[in-house]
C-alpha cells in the first residue's frame, strides 16, 4: 500500500553541518486523523504548523504519548532503520493507558518508510550523526471536558540530529533525587506520556543549579530503590556483575535496555533484573566494589556516569573517563545501527 504524498511548493535549503538535537525539521512530516471512530491512512504533507482550537483538549488535559527513535545513512547510502517495529508497539501501549485509539503499527511503519525514504538526502552520514524521528500521537477536540477525546491527531516528523557525544564519549553526573518523583505503580511511568515530562522538569533544573547533569530517581513510594534517570534507563556493575532495576510498572521499558541485556548476554554476561537500593549503590561507590554506572536509551545509546551526587559526591570508575561495560555495549550498539558490524539480532531494517 502506497503512502499519498502531498508535495511542498519548494524545498527548504539543507544545512551543511548538523550540531545538537532537535532544532532542524525536514521539509516533509507524516499526519494521520482519527474521527468518527476510525483512523484514516493519513499522508506525508509539507511539515507545517497545524491549526488548533484555543480549547483543543490536549492543551487542557494532556492526552497525548510519543516515541523517538533512530534511522542511520552510512557511506554506501543505506539507510538503516533501529527496532523501529518496537516503538510503534511501544506507541500503542502509551495510547491504551491514555485511552487513546491504538494505531496499526504495519500502516505506521509503512508510513515511516515512505517517509524517511522520501527525506533520505536530510540524513546526515558523519560518525556519531542519524535522523531521530519523534512520532506522537495528540487528542484534538474542541471542546473542554475531562474524557476520553473523539478526534486525535498521529504525526510523524524528522530531525537530523548532530553527533551526540561530539567531543567524544564523556560522561555525565547524576544527582540522587530525595524530594521529587516521577512516576508512581498505577501511574504513568511505564508509558511515553507527555505528563511524565512536564513533570519531570522542575527536578531536572534544580539538579543543574546543583552543579549536575540529570537526575536520578528513586521510586515514589519507598524512596528506597533506583528507577531510572530523566530519558534514560541505568545499569550498574558491582563486582563484575550487571545489574538493571526490573521493569516493575513505573519504569519506562527502554528498548535500548532490552538490546543492551541482548548483547550483554550474547556475550556471556550475566544480567541481574532485580531491585536495586539506592542504599546498595552508595556502598558499592564507597567501597569500590561498584565500578561502572550507565544509562541507555535512543538519543545518547550509552551514556556513562562518573559522578554520583548525594549526601556527597562519589566518583565512580576513573573521573572523565567510561568504564569497559559501557564502552563495549555502545560499540556493539551503534556498530550494529550504522551496519558496521553485522545485524545478529535482527534489529535493522535497510530501507
Ligand atoms: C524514552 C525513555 C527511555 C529510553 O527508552 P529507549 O527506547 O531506549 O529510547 C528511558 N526512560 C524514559 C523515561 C524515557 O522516556
């Protein structure tokens, strides 16, 4: 099945460099519309702004999910596609919780294919560079009123994205957070919903003042065990030994997580998903038995943490410098995205 494409009047000039994330749209995106109980096929249209009514129901209560995810052009001009599958999967959990009308996850891919096809010459080829693609899905009625909405919007779109770690792979700090939660069991922390961010926000800005980079969450209810950090999920090695908090109902299910326990066990290395007290960590910094923390997810695949802020600060591994686990996972991972090691697992698909 064809995607319909409506063309753009002119093209906007491409840049001749991409640096940072999130600020360069392509000229095209995807929309599809959800009225009179169904879903139609949607079409890729100029990426334009869209029209809403000044009491659009997502302005009010914030019905709305949205997934991110990674395409790669190497220098033979493939253009390679990670898990993509996943996230829609992933998209229409989010919707389920929200009371949204899921997606079909093949007429979304499809879709997307037709898209990044269409766009290819926007993906940027130089090492560490990719196409993130953010689809969302938003409620659109016009009218206010805590309920279920009628009328959704589904919109794809496309962001050349800069080499994340440009002045190499560094890592980053993260400060323990006592105050503030993001997600509880019965909420929404599982799910890519837009209310986890906002809510997120204060936490991460007051980390910043505090001389970190992101923050680290502990769970809502105890206080006592680690969840996750703002958009990444956290891996821990005592002893030689990786271990992962268990997806207990308020943690995001990263699906650069899965592929790291994936790799991590393809190697022979075993994986612990299991509770994991913030208590525990502190001790194994003190004592040194804890030598490497990491987060994953897409935007950065692997980013390693030095700095554990709490009471004090604790240094984990060597000062500026990732330790061998996370090294090794984010050689494998982005080896396997840009093609330059083979696809044993089945991730990629070249478009
Ligand atoms: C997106 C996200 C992740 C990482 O998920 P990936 O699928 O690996 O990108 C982890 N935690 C939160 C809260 C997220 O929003």
């Amino acid at each position: 099945m064809s995607v319909n494409i409506i063309k753009c009047g002119s093209l906007k000039q491409k840049p001749s460099e991409i640096v940072g994330f999130g600020k360069c749209f392509t000229d095209y995106m995807y929309v599809a519309e959800y009225e009179n109980g169904s879903w139609n096929d949607g079409a890729i249209v100029p990426y334009d702004a869209f029209s809403l009514a000044p009491c659009s129901s997502v302005l009010h209560y914030g019905q709305a999910a949205f997934e991110g995810l990674k395409a790669y052009r190497n220098k033979n001009g493939d253009v390679r596609l990670f898990r993509a599958r996943d996230n829609f999967k992933r998209l229409n959990t989010s919707l389920g919780r929200l009371c949204i009308p899921p997606i079909d996850e093949q007429k979304a891919y499809n879709a997307l294919k037709a898209l990044v096809n269409l766009e290819r010459e926007w993906i940027p080829v130089a090492d560490g560079t990719s196409l993130y693609i953010r689809p969302y899905v938003f409620a659109d009625d016009k009218s206010l009123g805590v309920h279920a909405a009628k009328r959704y919007k589904f919109v794809i779109i496309l962001s050349p994205s800069g080499a994340y770690y440009a002045r190499g792979f560094a890592p980053v700090s993260l400060k323990v957070e006592r105050r503030y939660v993001r997600a509880s069991k019965g909420g929404t922390g599982a799910y890519k919903v837009v209310g986890n961010y906002a809510a997120s926000i204060l936490a991460g800005d007051e980390a910043v003042r505090d001389g970190y980079d992101q923050v680290l969450w502990l769970d809502a209810q105890e206080r006592k065990y680690v969840e996750e950090v703002g958009s990444m999920n956290i891996f821990f090695v005592f002893g030689g030994k990786v271990v992962t908090p268990e997806l207990n109902g308020s943690i995001l299910p990263g699906i650069t997580r899965d592929s790291c326990i994936k790799i991590l066990k393809s190697e022979g290395i075993h994986v612990e998903e299991r509770a994991v007290s913030v208590d525990e960590v502190l001790a194994g910094a003190k004592s040194g038995e804890l030598t490497e923390i990491f987060g994953t997810g897409t935007a950065a695949v692997i980013s390693p943490v030095d700095r554990l802020g709490d009471d004090g600060d604790y240094i984990i591994g060597e000062r500026g410098k990732s330790g061998k686990i996370a090294a090794m996972l984010y050689e494998r991972l982005t080896g396997i995205q840009t093609g330059k090691l083979s696809d044993t697992f089945d991730w990629v698909d070249v478009i």
